[in-house]
C-alpha cells in the first residue's frame, strides 16, 4: 500500500518532467520568473516561482505583471495511409495523406520587483539574459 503514493509521484515527475520555475533575468531590483504553462499534481510550478522570489528578495517583493509569452512553435506531422481492411489482412489502396499542424509553444513569465524599490515603468519582457 505504501509504494502506491509513491509510485504517483514517479509517474506524475515522469509526465511532467524536470521543467519548473526558473529565472530568466534578474539583478538587484528586479527579476522575471518563467514556468512552464501546465499545471499536474503534485508539482505546482507557482508555488515554485514563489520561492524563488523570495529568496531573491526575501524582505519582500511585488509582483507588477503576468503573462503568456511565446518561446517557439512545436510542429507535429502525422501520415494516414490509405488502405482497406479485408479480413484479417489491410489492402494498401494507394496514396497517403499527411497532416502537419504547428503550435505555439507558451510560457508564463512573473515579472517582480524588490518591495521597496520604486516601480520600474520598462521591464524587459522579451529580450533578457538567462541566468543559470
């Protein structure tokens, strides 16, 4: 009974993978936090980002905007060949047909200020340094 929570875990860590919150710039008044725009139990990926905000600035932060950012596209191909089933066995008729449909691949990025600085009217949002 007891390796079935943890066998959830594995499996849900596997589905998910290793991404989480990470920094995508930072200094000393401010930073931007990207994490990844799915949400599966157990991992919450905000609750991530808002670690990592406070140990930025642990006497406090703000979060001054949200959003959705665009970091590429994820183009997938499928073939349906054409054939017909005769009993136990598939005739080929002929020809196929592919299908390609291309997506935008999407993250959410936190942008975030130290508490008690001023509010900073140009954030970076799209050109930043990855720190590592």
């Amino acid at each position: 009974m007891r390796r079935i929570p943890a066998l959830l875990i594995i499996i849900s860590l596997f589905i998910t993978g290793c991404s989480s919150a990470r920094y995508v710039s930072r200094d000393q008044q401010q930073g931007i936090i990207a994490i990844p725009n799915t949400s599966t139990w157990p991992v919450d990926h905000r609750e991530k980002a808002m670690e990592l905000m406070q140990a930025h600035f642990p006497e406090g932060y703000v979060i001054e905007k949200e959003e959705e950012v665009v970091i590429g596209t994820e183009t997938q191909n499928h073939t349906d060949v054409h054939a017909h089933e005769i009993g136990n066995s598939n005739i080929y008729l002929g020809g196929e047909t592919t299908h390609t449909t291309t997506t935008d691949k999407t993250e959410w990025r936190i942008t975030y200020r130290r508490a008690d600085s001023p509010r900073v009217s140009s954030l970076p949002t799209q050109q930043t340094v990855p720190v590592q």
